[in-house]
C-alpha cells in the first residue's frame, strides 16, 4: 500500500528536549516535505526537499531542522522545542515536485510543555 | 505570496442536498487547484484535482474553476453524514501548496 508513515503519531514532552519526527514514504517520491496545522492558520510549510540531500526552507522554518540522506526517510528535527511549537505535523509527499497533488501521513500531534 | 480564501462556516445542509463550498484565490497566474477534505484529528485527502476553465466532475463531486474572477468552487450532490469534514482549497506555490484555512461542512440527517 502507498502510504507516507509519521512517527510518532503523538508526543507530549518538555521545553528543551531534543526530538525527532520521523517520516517515510514507500512511493519513490523525489518531493517531500513537512507541514504544520494550527487553529485558524491552516496548513503552513517547514522544510521542503526535492531529493536527496536537497533541502529547503519554507514559510515558518525557525526552531526546525530536517535531512534528507535517503529517499524514502525525511526526519523534522526539534533541537529545542517551546511551546510555541505545539501543533499537528503533517509530512507529504509527490513524485516529483511541490507543485503536484501531495500525499499526507497521518501526521504528529505535538505538545511542548 | 500566493493567498487562498475560504469561510471557515461551518456549512450545515440536509442529507440529499447539495453543497457548494467555495474558494477565491489572489494570485491571476495559478495554474492549479485542488480540494482536500480533512476528518477531524485526520489527514488531508486529495479529493479533486482542476486545472483549467470549467467544471470537472467525479462522481458526487464537481470542482468549478473561474480563473477571469479568481474562485474555485466545490459542489457535493446527494450529501452524506459522512461528507461531514473540513474541506481545504489549494494552490500551488513555490515547491508547495498553499492552502485556505478550509470550510467546515456539516450533513444533518
């Protein structure tokens, strides 16, 4: 089945500690990236990578970091998580760039105390 | 920056009715447009893909697309309680979508 697998699907944890979302997709995607939901503001780009080792900043990047060392795997990577951080993630992917329809997982819902 | 419009609702219709949700966008030179529905706690779903002038229908649903007055539009026939969701317009961006904040439809029985 085509899917794009987030991990985990919820996170409570505490300001300042390290986490990392993982994300997956088994379609042989060139295009994935990583969004966040909040009430009112809707969905709003983090990170982009079109490929391997090509990665990007979208509309609201500070406090994240991604890589992209394979294809199938595009990690989002808290250093120092606030609460101001709190919100659903959503990684997506497509075959071949961000102005195509785009796959979600079934995203993260993370709470920073 | 690409903005997309929609009214949060939420939309209440009867079941068996049609719902038309709509979307006007600022940008004259998007090219393309889709709608996702979002359950609640859930993740977006492509339901419909537009890319030129006209309708384009796919069972219940039928995408509109107006580029000359910049608004896209969503009609549901035959509603179902299960087509309650929020429904999220898109364009494209710069290597992304750019979404409207969505419409929340509600189907009564």
């Amino acid at each position: 089945e085509a899917q794009v697998t987030q991990n985990p699907r919820y996170l409570i944890t505490v300001t300042g500690k390290k986490l990392t979302v993982t994300c997956s997709q088994n379609m042989n995607h060139e295009y994935m990236s990583w969004y966040r939901q909040d009430p009112g503001l809707g969905l709003r780009q983090i990170y982009y990578s079109m490929n391997v080792e090509v990665t990007d900043k979208g509309d609201v990047p500070e406090g994240y970091k991604v890589s992209r060392k394979e294809k199938r795997n595009f990690p989002l990577i808290l250093e120092s998580p606030s609460p101001n951080q709190t919100s659903l993630y959503f990684c997506a992917s497509s075959p071949q760039s961000g102005n195509q329809p785009q796959h979600f997982g079934d995203g993260t819902r993370l709470s920073i105390l | 920056q690409k903005e997309v419009e929609q009214n949060s609702g939420p939309l209440s219709v009867p079941e068996g009715a049609i719902a038309s949700l709509n979307c006007t966008y600022s940008d004259r030179v998007s090219q393309s447009f889709f709608w996702y529905r979002q359950y609640s706690g859930k993740s977006p779903e492509l339901i419909m893909s537009i890319y030129s002038n006209g309708d384009k229908e796919d069972g219940r649903f039928t995408a509109q697309l107006n580029k000359a007055s910049q608004y896209v539009s969503l009609l549901i026939r035959d509603s179902q309680p299960s087509d309650s969701a929020t429904y999220l317009c898109a364009t494209v961006g710069f290597q992304k979508l750019v979404f409207g904040t969505g419409t929340r439809l509600l189907v009564s029985p």
